[in-house]
C-alpha cells in the first residue's frame, strides 16, 4: 500500500472521533484546554485526507507534526492526573502520528533530491 494511502486512512479515524466528541459531547468540550487544539488539527488531517495527492502530502505531514504534538501533551497532563490507561492509548497514538509525519518528510526529501539531482545534470 502506498505511504500516502496510507497517511490518508490513518488521518480519518482520529478526526471523526475528535471532532464528533467536540460537536455533540458539551462535557467533553467543558474545561477542556485541548478543545482548540484538538478541532484544529483533526480538522486539518480530515480535509487533507481527502485532498488531491501534490496538496495532501504536506497537509497530512503539519497534521500529523501538529497532532503528534497536541496528542503528547494530553496525554502527558492525563498521565499527570492519574489516567495511565488513556494516556498509554494518546502516546500509542502520537507515535504513530509522529511516525507518519517522518515517513512522509522523508519521501518528500528524496522526491524533492530526485528532481533536483535531474536538474544539475
């Protein structure tokens, strides 16, 4: 299965649970500091996914950079109030986030090498 593919398919179930939590659930909204944070990248990473692939590579790579980062902060602060379970799930899912990010800046840089190198010669 192609990184991209694949980027796109991870991107959705995240998304659609966070975003749904935010719409119709008010006591996952209330006090909660992620509320911001977590719309806007699941936001980004739902319409990136289905995007034409030239936009969303780079969409889906700051998606996944941006919810790598706000993931690892949630789960640090339920880890701070005693919530190992959750925060074991929210790390599980910024690794692979974060890992998703890396595949796809990598494979921009060879592709971006590749036409450059072409171009030199």
């Amino acid at each position: 299965m192609p990184t991209i593919t694949f980027a796109r398919i991870a991107a959705v179930p995240v998304s659609v649970w966070l975003i749904a939590a935010l719409i119709f659930n008010a006591a996952y909204r209330t006090d909660n500091i992620f509320a911001g944070p977590d719309f806007a990248f699941s936001l980004v990473l739902l319409v990136a996914a289905f995007l034409p692939r030239r936009i969303a590579e780079p969409a889906l790579t700051a998606g996944f950079y941006f919810g790598a980062g706000v993931i690892t902060i949630a789960a640090l602060n339920r880890l701070d109030q005693g919530e190992t379970g959750q925060s074991a799930l929210n790390l599980a899912i910024a690794a692979a986030y974060l890992s998703l990010a890396l595949v796809l800046t990598l494979r921009r840089g060879k592709a971006s090498e590749g036409r450059h190198a072409g171009a030199l010669t």
